[in-house]
C-alpha cells in the first residue's frame, strides 16, 4: 500500500469527484431551465426567488425542486365542452375526444 501525500489524489477518487461536479451541475442547469419555464401560479411556495436559492445551495436542493416544487397543472375534462349535448350526442363527442372524428363523417 502505498502513501498518498497532501497534494496527491488517486486516479479513481479524481474521477469520481469530477463526475460528481459534472453531474451536479448539469441537475441544476436542469433545474433552472425548469424553473424559468414554470409559470409562478404552479410553484409550492408562490414565487421563484426561494427556489433559485434552494437550487444554488447544492445537488439536494436541485433534486428537491424537480421532484417536489412544482403543483400538477389542473386537468380538463374534455367532455365538458360537450356537456349541453343530447345522451347520444355527448357519447358520440366522448368517442371523437378518444379516438379522434370518424372518417365516414357518421
């Protein structure tokens, strides 16, 4: 076994801790680009600033913001368009909204 001095750092340690940075900055470039495309009102807390400094602190704080800041966008019924439509009417503008209009314009 030999003696690794002060300045020296072993081959295999070096890359790890490059691959580590590598890794870490590209989560939060991930996470910026994220955060500046997240509209303000589908935030946890109601604003950006908090994030930006979460984000900087570390890889944590990066993973924390992909994983838990952001709210799920509202869903939309697609049949509520259609929801003055006759029974048949509503079953046929359900089947078009799955499976897209028929062909034979029936």
């Amino acid at each position: 076994m030999t003696s690794v001095g002060s300045g020296e750092i072993p081959d295999g340690l070096r890359f790890l801790l490059i691959a580590l940075v590598a890794i870490q900055i590209v989560v939060q470039i991930l996470a910026f680009v994220r955060l500046a495309h997240t509209p303000v009102d589908r935030l946890v807390f109601g604003r950006k600033w908090p994030w930006v400094l979460i984000i900087v602190m570390n890889l944590v704080g990066a993973v924390v913001f992909l994983a838990a800041a952001r709210k799920p966008a509202e869903a939309t019924d697609p049949l509520a368009q259609g929801s003055g439509l006759a029974d048949g009417g509503r079953v046929a503008h359900a089947v078009d909204v799955l499976y897209g209009p028929r062909d034979d314009g029936s």
